[in-house]
C-alpha cells in the first residue's frame, strides 16, 4: 500500500527538490508530472456516493478549509467564519462551536482545529492560546497557552502536537519565535523539538488554509517549502520522507519568493497538502489562474488529470475509510449530473435545495 510509494531510502536514489536558491531538500522519492497529464481520472473511480450535509441558519458556513473523521463524527472547520461544525455519520449537525469573543471559551481567531479521541483543539493565535472542547458534545473545557504561532494543528497517538508555521510575505509576528516550519510539543503544548528551519529573512509567497492531511497512520505536511510533501509516522512524528513532485514547468528556485513570479508566471504549483488515499495521491496544482485537480497513480507512475465530462475529481479535502472526500453544492449537482456525473440515490436528491451541501465519496479502483 503506502510503503509502495515512499520506499525507504536505502533503495531509491535522491531527489533535489528545491525550495530556495541556497538550499537543496534532500528527498526520498520523486513523482514526475508530466507536461499535460492525460484526461484519465475517470478510468480511476470505481464508485461515487455522496452525504448530505444537514442545514440550519447556526451551521450556515461558507468555506471547508479543514475536514476531519474522528469518533464517529465529520467536524468541518470554516475559518472566515470561525466556526466548525460536527456532523454525525448520516450528515446531521451534532453540535456547532462557533464563539467569537474575548470571554470563557471565546476565541477572537480560529486559525485551525485538530481532534482526538477527547478534545477539539482550536488555534487561536490572536490571543495566543489553544481552546480545548469537548469532542462529542462542543462543550467548552479549559485553555492552554500557545507556544508559538501556527498555522495548523495535529494531534499524534501519544498525546504530543504538531504545529506548522511558515515565515509569508507582507506579514510580521509581534514577537518573535525561532525559526523552524514545525514545531513538536507535549500534551500541554510545550516544545519539544523544532523542525526544518528557515533563514532570517526567508519569506514564502502564499499561504494555504491548512497544512496537513492525514492517511490511516500517516500524517502528511506540505507548504510552499518545496514542490512536495513529507510524511510522518502519526505515532509520534519522529521519522520521516520527503516526496518531491517532479513539475515538468515548476517555479525556477531564483523566483520561489517572489510572489509576482508565482501567482503570474507559466509555472505549476501545489496550492492545497496533497491528499493520500491508499497508493493514491491527489493534488491541486495551480498555474497563473488555472487550478486542477490530479491524481497520481501508482500503477502507472504518473499524473493523471480530470475529463471535461463524466466523473470529475473535485479538490480533496481529507481520505476516509480508502475514499477521498469532497465537497460539493447542491446548487451544482444538477449541472454536473447533465455532464454525466454520477447520480445520487433518490434519497439524497430529494434533501437537495439551494442551501445543500454535499459531501463526495470517491472510491478508486
């Protein structure tokens, strides 16, 4: 399964991947994508099922940036709106936490979540702090102080937490902090280790909403570090491969800080953490305007992309159970389904309206 992809580095040569001019990422494997990937992501899903999202005025949200599966419940986190709501396995709304303020249990920013067999985590850098709820319920714990500014949150098995940070232009911390992309804390949020540090004065030229995905026990990260991703053990994070993404047009190392350079030139680059489903690994790349969603087939060692018509990969935001799972507005469904994308049973079509959201179940061959 997975270890076919990230083979160990004794037996595959090294890839230089690149992040900046003077540095090298030394990388344990290396995926090729190619100049225009064949249109051949339908040939890869077997089946398509979908999950209505239940709707209230309460869990109205306008975005997903984070999407998790974790005791029996589907906690989506909207970060515009600071809110994240729970849904439970037939897409009816669980409970809502969605309290911005500056008194118990309030937040001023909700940058990220994780969850755990306990707790939601939220990520407020504003005040510094990570509130604590109860995993089942909303109900409001208790708060802990934040180390460091982060960008995401992940929690491991052994009760530690995974803190990502990348330096982005036009952006400046009111204290601070050392120079490392992650950052390994206790149960309590104090450090244990940093990783992967950066120079003074580095700067990244886009940011992303989150900055991990997770695979069975693999906890992947990705930023604009490298045209690529790392991979982690979820048991404690202390080994791990890099995996470079080959771009036949990627960004010359000279440009990677320059965002002008990035968001106009002819170049391809990960916009979202690729998403890893079994020997799967799906993507979304961007090149000026343009977004695309692909998806590696270990099979065939290549990229692969999306047809105009028929079964279409919409971004991925989290694998559940071998599937990939996105997200889809009812308000679409009836276009997509004149395209030749897949029927949703009568049940589902019935709940539809102009408020639904879909959640889609790709099941790869």
């Amino acid at each position: 399964m997975i270890e076919r992809i990230f083979l160990v580095l004794s037996l595959c040569a090294l890839a230089a991947c690149s992040s900046r001019p003077d540095e090298q990422v030394a990388c344990d494997r290396a995926l090729t994508f190619g100049e225009e990937p064949s249109p051949s992501i339908p040939d890869r899903i077997r089946q398509v099922d979908f999950l209505p999202l239940e709707f209230s005025e309460a869990a109205r949200f306008r975005n997903a940036d984070k999407l998790r599966f974790r005791n029996g419940l589907i906690y989506l986190g909207d970060f515009g709106s600071r809110k994240l709501i729970a849904y439970d396995s037939l897409g009816r709304v669980s409970f809502v936490i969605d309290r911005h303020g500056r008194g118990p249990g309030e937040y001023l920013e909700m940058k990220s979540f994780t969850v755990d067999d306990r707790n939601v985590y939220i990520v407020d850098n504003a005040t510094r702090r990570v509130l604590l709820y109860d995993c089942h319920t909303g109900a409001f714990r208790e708060s802990r102080p934040l180390p460091v500014v982060a960008w995401d949150i992940e929690a491991l098995y052994n009760g530690d937490f995974v803190l990502a940070f990348s330096p982005l232009n036009g952006g400046a911390l009111s204290a601070a902090q050392p120079n490392y992309r992650l950052f390994v804390t206790d149960s309590v949020f104090a450090v244990k280790r940093g990783m992967f540090g950066f120079d003074s004065g580095y700067n990244e030229p886009i940011g992303r909403p989150a900055y991990f995905s997770i695979c069975g026990d693999s906890l992947v990260y990705s930023s604009f570090w490298f045209d690529g991703f790392t991979v982690f053990d979820r048991r404690d994070a202390v080994g791990f491969r890099h995996v470079a993404i080959d771009f036949a047009r990627g960004i010359p190392a000279k440009y990677r800080q320059d965002p002008d350079a990035v968001l106009n030139g002819p170049y391809r680059y990960l916009v979202a953490v690729p998403v890893l489903c079994g020997d799967y690994v799906a993507v979304d790349v961007c090149c000026g305007e343009y977004l695309d969603t692909c998806l590696y087939d270990p099979e065939t060692d290549c990229f692969v992309g999306n047809s105009a018509k028929g079964v279409y990969l919409f971004p991925p935001l989290a694998s559940d159970k071998g599937r990939l799972v996105s997200l889809l507005a009812g308000s679409s469904y009836a276009n997509l389904v004149a395209e030749g994308f897949p029927r949703a049973s009568a049940a589902v079509e019935r709940q539809l309206d102009e408020n639904s959201m879909l959640l889609v179940f790709y099941t790869l061959r």
